[in-house]
C-alpha cells in the first residue's frame, strides 16, 4: 500500500475553444426575487455597485464589464464578505460597524449561467473554476459574457 499524499488537482481547466456552441444552463431569478449583499458603509448610497477591478473571482480581466456580488440569503452575503479565507475565524466589531447588509429587490428577469454541479461539466469546466486561480475564473467570466445566450451573469 502506497503512503504517498495525493498530487494536487492542477490548475483550473481554460474555457474550451467551442463553449460558443455549448448550450448554457441557465438560472433564472424572476422579478421579486431578493438578493443580499455586504458592502462598505461609506458606499451606502450605492448599493448597486458594479465594480471594474481585478480583485473579484468573476471579474472581466480588462475591465470589459462590471460586476456585482449579492447572495440569495444575508447568510450567504455575509460568509462571502467576510469568511472567504478560510483561516480568519473572527470578524472585528469595528469591521462590522464599517459595512452594511442591503436587500436588492429584482425588478427584471435576471439570467444567470449556472455555474454548480453537472451545470459546470457541461460547459467543461469543474470546481477548480469557482474556487481556485482568480484569473483563470475572469476568463471563465468573459467567455460566458461573450456567450451567444448573453446572459445576464453568474449564478
């Protein structure tokens, strides 16, 4: 029996030459639905921010477009805020008092490729995408925004 640890997966996959001729799976948020997110108390005059930076898993590479990270529940809003490294345990009061939770109501149909389970198979990507190299995910971000579908982001 072997005592050797196991290799590491490698890095996330690219996004495949023909994902243009792939059928996206699509989630669609209806009007009405409520999306929760964190953001500086210093912006609370605008929740709706949608940034151009590179910091952001699915943000463009170059600026092509903004994003904006909101949860389906405060839960999960704030765990993406705040407990994204998974070495910090603890969160400041001053950092709470610095931030704000805000509820954004869906006004339109929202579609949104699915990026989970057999959703990611499909377009032939895997979990490294959503949890590993930030710039590969941005380029995962681009191609599903040039996508034929056009959807409206990621779910």
């Amino acid at each position: 029996m072997s005592t050797a640890r196991p290799s590491a997966p490698g890095p996330p996959p690219e996004p495949p030459p023909d994902l243009t001729a792939r059928r996206l799976t699509v989630h669609t948020l209806t009007p009405g639905t409520e999306l929760f997110r964190v953001h500086p108390l210093r912006h609370a005059h605008a929740p709706l921010y949608f940034g151009r930076g590179s910091v952001g898993r699915f943000n463009a590479p170059n600026a092509e477009f903004g994003t904006l990270y909101a949860a389906l529940d405060p839960y999960a809003a704030f765990l993406e805020t705040f407990a994204r490294d998974p070495g910090v345990r603890l969160v400041s009061a001053l950092t709470l008092t610095e931030n704000v939770l805000v509820r954004l109501d869906v006004k339109a149909p929202l579609a949104l490729v699915d990026l989970s389970g057999a959703s990611l198979r499909r377009v032939g990507a895997d979990t490294r995408v959503v949890s590993g190299d930030y710039q590969v995910a941005q380029r995962w971000a681009l191609a599903l925004w040039q996508h034929p579908q056009m959807p409206d982001g990621l779910y």
